[in-house]
C-alpha cells in the first residue's frame, strides 16, 4: 500500500470506497470475439454490468454470421441496455472499404468503430471481457477523474496469478523501453508514458471530445497508441490514472501466431510511431543495446521482487523473452492508423445502422 503521485493524478484504492460517478451519462465499450462470449470471465463482466447500470454498453462483436445470432441473445439475456455492433460484418466491411478504412481489422479497429457511436454520450469507458476478478467498481472508478476536472484516465494493477508475476510484455519490454528511451531523448511524451503505472491496461475512460481525438491502432498498439493521443488532447493536468487493484485475465504464450512477440511488434511501432510524429529521431541500435541493459538490470529487480514475496520467478526465461522483444525495436513503417472521428467522413451512425441490419438478416437466416 502506498500513496505517492505521479506526474500525473494518481488516484489510489485505499479502503474498498467506490466512489460516486456519473454512470448514466457513459457508454461502455467492451471488445469481444465469438470464442470469448459465455465464458466464466465474460459472464462475470457483464453480470456486474447490470449493477452499475451505464446509460449503454456497445459490445464491439468480432465474428461469424453463424456465430453472431449467439452473442446477441447472450448479450440481450443481461438486465442492461446492450447493443451489439457487429465490427466484421459484410456490410460494414464494405462501408470501410468504400473509405479506404479496410486496412488491417483487429481488435483496435474494433474498438474505434464502436468509440465512433458510443461518443454521442459524455464519456466512454473501453475495458475487455476477460478480466476475471472484475468488479462494479471498475467503471465508477474510471469515470470518477472526467467527472472531477480530468479529460481522460486509465487503470493500473498488478498482475499477480498463481504463485507467479505476469503482465509480461508491459514489465519486460514497454517499461525498459521507456526507460532507456528517457536517457536517449528529453521528448515530454515519453515522461508522459513513464508516468503511467501500467500503459498497456485495456482499461481507459475519456470524454467525448477526447475520444473523438484518437487516432486508433488497428490492432495490439491500440493502447499505447491511445495514450500518445491522449498527451495531446488533455497532457499531464488532464490525465490521470485510477488503482483497480489486482488483475487476472488470459495469458498468451510468447510465441505463435498472436503471441507476445508479434503483439510486441506492433506495441512497438505504435510507441516509435508516436515518436515521430513528433519530430524524435532514435538510433535503433543504440536505443535496442539500451533497452537490453535496463532489461537486465529490471529482471534482477524482479527476481528479488519475487522473491520477497514467495513467488516463482525464472530469470532465464525473462531473459529469453528480453532476446525477442529486442527485435520490435526499429523504425515503424507504414502508418495503418484510423483517423480521428473528428476527421472522418465515415458516419459511426451508419456503422450502427448497417451493423443492426446485417445481424437481423444473419439472425432470421
């Protein structure tokens, strides 16, 4: 337990309180694949959903026709005011394509289709549906800041499970970067980014004006992405981040398809993408021999860390995963970002209608 601020407000959980909040005037955006609807995790969001009873939640619903009719009456079966939006569907598909919006689909894509419609409310809470120790304090607490003078918050946690630290693409490879990155360059984002306890949680609430700001990634570099917009559109004062304790959700594997390497790759992109918008010039080799020392030096950290408190740690294995985050550190290519709703000639209310249209005719087949 602990009390210190961060450049930013830091707004910790003390005793449990959850404090009061504007709920009924948020909308609540949570991704969702057909494979993650009806488990044990997403039944327990969406059961403490209907207890904090947000104005809507917009579930952002990647998947097969045969498989939509499912989610929707899942979704429906929940005392809330849910809708579906169906982000693959064949109509909204083309809709995109007709834009030149059809790009990579992931869950990032997703999320901004949804941010498009849910920003007709006040504020917006985006979190997943796999977090297992979820609780109806998680929205309140995320909307509290927006209500009291901030512009845009974001969670922190810890990710202790099963006798062992996890959280490993933020401990091993987004926080050293960062860190190396501060003795390599004075940009006041990076101190941004630093001042935030853990940049790559899922969970973030912004105003509507913000939200219509972002830039969104397509796919994993969706958080980071967001928060170098996020400097832009609130900065220090604006922000601030809200202690959700602790939190359990899926683990992937280092490797494979969709395994933290190849989610590091696009974490990665998104950062130096970020950075050069705004006129930073990194030495990749440098910066990846940097990295690798505050890496090594963070492990032993880590290892005393586990240590102290009984758990199981394998520096040899963290070692390993450091030789392949490494490789993500280089120039970020092509651009795939989504423009900012403020800048879209996409209506998200035609993205709703087509949507709605495309799950009635999957649903009647």
């Amino acid at each position: 337990m602990e009390y210190v601020q961060e450049r930013i407000a830091t707004l910790h959980d003390f005793d449990g309180t959850v404090p009061a909040a504007p709920t009924d005037r948020a909308a609540v955006v949570v991704p969702l694949t057909e494979r993650d609807h009806a488990s044990l995790a997403a039944e327990r969001v969406f059961s403490r959903l209907e207890r904090v009873d947000p104005a809507r939640v917009f579930v952002a619903l990647r998947a097969a026709p045969d498989q939509v009719g499912d989610v929707v009456r899942w979704v429906d079966s929940f005392d809330l005011d849910g809708e579906v939006l169906w982000c693959n569907a064949p109509a909204v598909e083309s809709r995109l394509d007709e834009r030149g919006l059809d790009g990579n689909g992931g869950k990032g894509r997703d999320v901004w289709l949804a941010l498009g419609v849910a920003a007709r409310h006040d504020y917006v809470v985006v979190h997943d549906a796999d977090a297992t120790t979820y609780s109806v304090a998680h929205v309140p607490k995320l909307l509290f800041p927006l209500a009291n003078g901030f512009q845009f918050s974001k969670g922190y946690y810890a990710r202790v499970e099963n006798g062992r630290l996890y959280g490993r693409l933020f401990r091993l490879f987004v926080r050293p970067l960062l860190q190396a990155l501060d003795e390599e360059t004075d940009h006041p984002l990076v101190d941004y980014l630093l001042a935030f306890r853990y940049a790559l949680a899922g969970e973030f609430a912004a105003t509507s004006e913000v939200v219509r700001t972002l830039r969104v990634q397509p796919g994993w570099g969706l958080e980071v992405g967001t928060l170098g917009d996020a400097f832009d559109a609130a900065g220090f004062e604006g922000s601030a981040q809200v202690d959700l304790g602790t939190h359990e959700h899926d683990h992937r594997a280092v490797g494979g398809p969709e395994g933290l390497g190849d989610m590091c790759a696009e974490v990665g992109a998104a950062l130096f993408r970020a950075l050069a918008d705004r006129g930073v010039d990194l030495d990749y080799d440098a910066l990846s021999a940097a990295y690798r020392d505050v890496a090594e030096a963070t492990i032993e950290r880590y290892a005393a860390d586990a240590a102290f408190n009984g758990l199981e740690y394998d520096p040899s294995g963290e070692r390993d995963q450091v030789d392949q985050y490494a490789a993500a550190i280089r120039a970020p290519g092509d651009d795939h970002r989504l423009p900012a709703w403020n800048d879209c000639e996409l209506d998200p209310e035609t993205v709703r209608e087509l949507s709605i249209r495309a799950i009635d005719e999957a649903t009647a087949e």
